[in-house]
C-alpha cells in the first residue's frame, strides 16, 4: 500500500527557511523511473509544480522559484525534503508531496498518489 | 513555460447531466495531458492521463478526448460524488504546469 504523508511547520516567518519533509511507504525511489514531486496550492488558487526528484538523483525545479528551492532525498529513510528559502506571504499554501505514476515511457509525469497536503502560513 | 487554461471557472449542473471541461494549451502539448478531481480539503486524484486514459479505479462516465491544444474533460452523467474541481495538468515540457481549475457545483 502506497502512502505519503507532509511533516513540517505550519507556520513560518517571512524571510526565513521552509523545510517540508515527505515520508512515503509502500515503494522506493532507488527504483529506476521513480520520481517524486512537490506541488503547491495557494488557498483557492491553481495548483503549482516546484520541483522533482528522480531515482538517479537528478533535479528539477520552476525556473520562477529555482534560486530558493533545493530538493534532497534520503532513500534509507524513504524521505524527500524541500528546502524554500527567503519565505514570503505570497508562499502561503498547501503543499503536496506527489509521486510519478510509474510508466514505460520516461518522460510521462503525472501523479498517482499524493500525501494529503500540508498547510503553511506565512505571516510574522 | 506553456500555459494552460481551463473554461469555464465555475460550471452549474445537475446529477444525470452530461457535462464538458475544456483545457487549452498555449502550444501543442500532443497528447501529454492529464486530468485530476479535487474535493475540498483533500488532494487530487488522477483521473485521467495521456489524454483519453482512465486511471484504474476511475468510473467510465469520466472520459478526456483531445491532442495538440485542446482537450476535454467530459462526465457523461454527473453524479452527487462528481461534485468536486478539476484539473487539468500538462507534461509535455518542464516545466509542468496546471490549468486554473473548474469548480463543477449543484444546481
């Protein structure tokens, strides 16, 4: 059974770093094709892509926000954690862990299982 | 970065309905479009990938049509659990962006 769950801290300061972690069961991402992603949801707002992480350790971020993302996995653990720095109360969102629905064709990417999201606020 | 926009924002309807999102692409995407259902405070669920595949799980009521720029979510007859927003989401280029959303309500 396939789980992923968000843990980090609902509320943040501006300015300062925002650390999300995803911890998932039921696969691994030492798995050639895994992928995993972190996506976002402004309250009431479309839903935004951040970054990626493959099963080789290449990663992909939104050219918007790629100079305050930083994206790490620990497969012992099987966790992926997020790095944003620099917070502002525009980042105010849900956050989404999601993983890539596994496909033949490596460059599919869309998400079959989700974590079920956490909110963080920005505000001082 | 491509942008995609779904019509309408909002769509009233009611259950047995048949009804239709449209997703437009602001360049040919082929057919690497998927669709989701989200429900209020709840993540999205895949419906729909490559354009026209159901998800496993997924009811045959839901069907997507659609290649290059345009695409269609289409629920052939609504039912009370239907009720929910939709989006659609493209993964033809990084970086991989989604539609606005479609909030399908009761009439």
């Amino acid at each position: 059974q396939v789980t992923l769950k968000e843990s980090g801290p609902a509320l943040v300061k501006p300015t300062q770093t925002l650390t999300l972690t995803c911890t998932f069961s039921g696969f691994s991402l030492t798995t050639d094709g895994m992928r995993m992603t972190w996506i976002r949801q402004p309250p009431g707002k479309a839903l935004e892509w951040l970054a990626r992480i493959d099963w080789d350790d290449d990663k992909f971020y939104s050219p918007s926000l790629k100079t305050r993302l930083t994206i790490s996995k620990d497969t012992s653990k099987n966790q992926v954690v997020l790095r944003m720095t620099n917070m502002d109360p525009a980042d105010t969102a849900t956050y989404y862990c999601a993983r890539r629905k596994p496909s033949a064709r490596l460059a599919d990417y869309y998400f079959d299982y989700w974590g079920q999201g956490i909110l963080v606020t920005v505000s001082s | 970065d491509i942008q995609m926009t779904q019509s309408p924002s909002t769509l009233s309807a009611s259950v047995g309905d048949r009804v239709t999102i449209t997703c437009r692409a602001s360049e040919s995407i082929r057919s690497w479009l998927a669709w989701y259902q989200q429900k209020p405070g709840k993540a999205p669920k895949l419906l729909i990938y490559k354009a026209s595949t159901l998800e496993s799980g997924v009811p045959s009521r839901f069907s997507g049509s659609g290649s290059g720029t345009d695409f269609t979510l289409t629920i052939s007859s609504l039912q009370p659990d239907d009720f929910a927003t939709y989006h659609c989401q493209q993964y033809g280029s990084n970086p991989y962006t989604f539609g606005q959303g479609t909030k399908l309500e009761i009439k």
